[in-house]
C-alpha cells in the first residue's frame, strides 16, 4: 500500500492516505474517489515524487509501478507575486 500525501493547495483533508494502487494512473483515480476536489488532470499537473524523487516529466510517467511502502507526494505548484 502506498503512502500519499498532498501538498499546497491539494490538501483538503488531513493526509497522508494510505492507497493500493499497481501504478500512478491507478492511485490517481482512487485518489479522486477520497474527495470531491481532487480530479485526475488537477493531479497530473503537480509535481510528483515517487520516494523522493520526481517523476512528473518523464514519458509515460502515469504507468510507473507502484510497491509495497512506496510513498508518492503531489505538490500543487503555485504562482504570486
């Protein structure tokens, strides 16, 4: 089961959550079932790593496999000035 957290603006409620999910595009999905703001596009547009390390850019980085205690953080990039 991997451990999620959101972050930034993502956080709607208390996390981490804790998800079995066999890839990225699995998880995102489940994800957007545990609370109505979140949706996968709103998803794919952060900044994701996978134990530390961020895979958001590379190709087809939706289907990246999941495993036992992996821990996947969503950043919500945001802009001010």
């Amino acid at each position: 089961m991997a451990k999620v957290t959101l972050m930034g603006l993502l956080n709607v409620k208390s996390t981490p959550y804790f998800i079995e999910a066999e890839n990225l595009e699995e998880l995102m999905k489940k994800l957007t079932l545990e609370d109505d703001v979140l949706t996968v596009e709103r998803l794919k547009s952060c900044v994701i790593m996978v134990n530390g390390k961020p895979v958001d850019l590379l190709p087809e980085f939706v289907k990246i496999p999941l495993k036992e205690d992996d821990e996947v953080l969503f950043i919500r990039p945001i802009a001010g000035g």
